[in-house]
C-alpha cells in the first residue's frame, strides 16, 4: 500500500528487527536518540506514525518485529527562509525551479516546509515531484524536478550520462598570476568531518573547467563547469587554487557548522547559473537560465 503525502511531506520509512522493545515508542526512542520522547509524543497524538495499512499507531503500541512503521518529519517553530523558490518551467513531465540561498532541495535538518521540494508540491499540488539532481542547501540556482515516475530514468540518465551541461558563477579572490581558463581534476574524498570534502592523492574522479568572467578590484566572477558531481567539488576546487568563495563557511576552516544559526547576510557566493540539454522525453532542446544574482553579476 501506498502511504500518502502529509502537507507536502512524503513519510519515512524504519523496518523493525527482532528486539526486546516492550512498545514502537520505547523502540523509536532507542533507535533515534535525537528525536525527544515529547516529539514522538506529538507525532503518535497527531497520526503522524503509521503501519503498513497506512492506519495510526499509538505510542503504547506492542512492539512487532519484521515489520515497518512510516513517520512524517515535523519541527515545531520551523525559521521561516527569507527568500521563496521560483518556476522557471513547467510542462507535463519537468519542473525547472530557482532556489535561493539556504533552501535544501529536500527535507532536512532544521527545514521541511521550508524545502525546495515540499514549497514545490505544494505549489503545484503535484505529489509525485522527485528531484532529478541536488545542489548544496548553502547554493542557489536551478534543481531540476520530474513530475511523473515514467520519465524519471530518462532524466536521471541525463546526469549519469554526462549529457547535461551545467555552468555556475561564483565569487572569490582575483589572482592575476593565475593562468585561466584551466581544468582542475583531483581525487575527492570525504574528510574526518562528515559535512566536508577533500582532495587525497589518488587516481582522479573529478574534474571543473574554470574560466574568469568580470573582475572588480581584488574580487572577481568565475564561471566553473563541472564534469563530474562530487559533493562540494566546486568549493574544494576553488579553495585547492588559493581561491576560496566568499561567503563559505565550510572551506578552508569551518567558520559556522551545518547545525549553527544562520547568517542570512553572508551567503555562499556560488550559483548553478545554467542548465542545457536534449530532453530525452519530448526531443527539444533545453536551456535554462537562474535569475538570481551574486554579489558580482555581469
């Protein structure tokens, strides 16, 4: 059975083991500890836990091994982001939107009505978007959506494929010794932080075309094209040049964490400007411009 969206919120899904837990409460509280036992309450009293029938389950529930619960994620006093998403097309088989800064294409964290993905569902009244690609919560610009399951292979085969170009501006330090345009191409691997990057030696697997677009005193705009889609590549390649984006908080110390409070004057100056393509439903040829702008624009 199908569980339905709740307020644009699609459920989670936790399978329950063989165990000792008397009820799914005292399970939940053991195997997700950074929930409180006061938000699995409000969640069990407002039905926002369900069985496989789809039906409520109560927090005094006996404990069912082999089986699946479904949750919906909620957080009380949501921040409300300053900034709202934009469409920048729509048919009847792709979604191309404009986020903002601090906006996470899916829920997570501190956001889930605040999402690019809930705000959309709910704009739309389309329960079935599914985000085709992802861009860092801290990045704006162009996410991509498909509106039914039949075309989302086709879609996703775009990214695997390579077949998608993409081009995003970003603002950093201008070094004048710097040959450009240049592609960098490194070995990326998580670091000992789990929200960062870095570069190790190794055989490659990623690769940014970078090019100067504008500069203005010691600032300037670069235009950075990625090959391949490693997390935070873009920031570690700028950062391995000597040039780290203005407004990053993770690259090349950790000024501000993924949990810490926002500062919504300083945002990274990094944007997913462009997209172009051959859609692989339709046969048209596809290409899509962010109307958002960075401190430094053309």
């Amino acid at each position: 059975m199908r569980i339905p969206t709740r307020n644009g919120v699609g459920p989670s899904r936790v399978s329950l083991p063989a165990g000792p837990w008397p009820t799914v409460l005292d399970f939940l509280l053991e195997r997700m500890p950074d929930i409180s036992r006061d938000e699995w309450l409000h969640r069990f009293n407002h039905g926002l836990v369900l069985n496989e029938e789809a039906q409520p389950v109560v927090a005094t529930q006996a404990y069912t091994p082999h089986t699946k619960l479904y949750y919906y994620r909620h957080i009380a006093n949501e921040q409300v982001l300053p900034t709202k998403a934009s469409i920048v097309f729509e048919d009847e088989h792709l979604i191309v939107a404009d986020k903002p800064h601090f906006m996470p294409v899916t829920p997570a964290g501190r956001y889930v009505q605040q999402s690019l993905l809930v705000q959309l569902k709910h704009l739309t009244g389309n329960d079935d978007l599914v985000p085709l690609h992802r861009i860092d919560r801290e990045t704006a610009g162009l996410v991509m959506f498909g509106k039914r399951s039949a075309d989302r292979d086709a879609y996703h085969a775009l990214f695997r494929d390579k077949a998608m170009h993409k081009v995003y501006e970003a603002v950093a330090a201008f070094n004048a010794s710097l040959k450009l345009p240049r592609v960098h191409i490194s070995r990326l691997q998580p670091d000992e932080l789990f929200f960062r990057t870095q570069e190790v030696a190794g055989e490659p697997n990623s690769e940014t075309r970078i090019s100067l677009l504008k500069t203005e005193g010691t600032r300037a705009l670069y235009q950075l094209e990625p090959i391949s889609g490693k997390r935070h590549q873009l920031r570690v390649h700028m950062m391995a040049l000597g040039l780290p984006l203005e407004g990053d908080q993770f690259y090349p110390t950790v000024l501000r964490g993924p949990d810490a409070d926002e500062d919504f004057s300083n945002p990274l100056q990094l944007l997913a400007k462009s997209v172009r393509f051959t859609d692989p439903v339709t046969g048209q040829a596809r290409e899509f411009h962010s109307a958002m702008r960075l401190s430094i624009a053309l």
